[in-house]
C-alpha cells in the first residue's frame, strides 16, 4: 500500500513537472509566435520602406537622367549658339573690311571724276583757245587753207579727247553712285549682323544662365 501511494506521488510529481514543462513551451511558443509577428510586420515594414526606397531611387535616377539630358541640350545649344555667334563676328568683320574697302574705293572714283572734270575743263579751254587763233589768224589763202585743215584735225582731236574725257567721267560718276549704293546697302547689312550678334549673345547668356541655375 505504501508502495503504490509512493508511485502514485510520483507520478503525480511527473505529470505535474510535465503540465509545467507544457505550459514554459506553451509560453515560450507564444512569446516565439509574438516575435515572429514582431518580426513578420517589421520584414513588411522594411520592405515597403525598401519599397518605397526603390520607387524613390528610381525616381531619382530618371529627374537624374532627364536632368542629363537636359544638360546635354543646353550644352549643344550653347555651342550652337557660340557658333553662330563666332560666325556672326566673322561675317561682322567680313563686313567692316569690305565696307572700308568700299568706301577707299568710292575716294577714289570721286578722285578720278574731279580729276576727268578737271581735264574736261582745260580741254574746253584748249578748243576755245584754238578757235580764237583760228579767228584772229590773217594768212594767205593757200595756207589759211592748210592751217585750217590742220585746225580742224587738232579740233577733232580735241573734240574727241573731250567726249572721251566726259565719257571717263559719266562713268566715274556712275560708279560713285553704284559704290555709294553699295555702301549703303553693307552699312544696313552691318547694321543688321550687329543686331543679331547681340541677340544671340543675349541668347547665349541666357543659356548659360540655365545651366548654373540647374
């Protein structure tokens, strides 16, 4: 009798360890469950954060590539625009030299016509003066005769030399008139390359501008 109490003791103490041993895992298992639900919303937080992190960088990359390539544009229009404004400079100064060139030239052809009105005036005197010899001249027939003859050869002569003359000299006026017209035509021309050279150097500035305000 004593024996069986004693079993039954122990295994009562047994079942009793046992009931304890159940509920230290039932509590282990439910505060390992309570970790792994920690656990689980933090892996979903993370991951949406990563998410999110992801759409951000992606977003980031893309501003990042349209920002390149909007310095990629700015930059080719910059050289474009320093092109056209060397180019501008050059046919500027292309410009200025011929108009100086032009300009040597018209001093030149007015030079020329006052210097063919100037020889049309002394043939003029030269015909006057040979017809005044003509007329106070008081010789004999035969050489009257001859004398005329040979003035009227020096007459047209000098009537030849004086249409060639003013010849020389309608067409130095001519020409005046077309360099002065040409001269006039390069200066509104300078005028106008002027302008646009400072139109594209503002345009040029303003790029630049773009580009260090990026």
């Amino acid at each position: 009798m004593i024996g069986m109490s004693s079993l039954s003791l122990h295994a009562e103490g047994e079942v009793a360890a046992l009931n304890r041993r159940i509920q230290l895992l039932e509590e282990d298992l439910e505060r390992s469950e309570e970790r792994l639900n920690t656990a689980t919303t933090k892996l979903a937080e993370a991951s949406q954060a990563a998410d999110e992190s992801e759409r951000a960088r992606k977003c980031l990359e893309n501003r990042a590539n349209m920002e390149d390539d909007r310095v990629g544009i700015l930059e080719t229009q910059l050289a474009q625009a320093k092109h056209i404004a060397e180019e501008a400079d050059k046919k500027y100064e292309e410009l200025a030299r011929k108009c100086v060139m032009l300009e040597n030239d018209l001093e030149r052809a007015e030079e020329r016509a006052e210097a063919a009105e100037g020889k049309i005036v002394e043939l003029e005197e030269e015909l006057r003066v040979v017809g005044n010899n003509l007329k106070s001249l008081e010789v004999s027939e035969e050489k009257a005769a001859q004398r005329e003859d040979n003035f009227e050869e020096q007459i047209k002569e000098l009537s030849h030399r004086m249409r060639e003359a003013e010849a020389r000299a309608e067409f130095a006026e001519r020409s005046v008139q077309k360099l002065q017209k040409e001269v006039d035509r390069l200066e509104d021309d300078l005028v106008a390359e002027k302008d646009k050279s400072r139109m594209l150097q503002a345009d040029m500035e303003a790029t630049l501008q773009d580009i260090q305000n990026m």
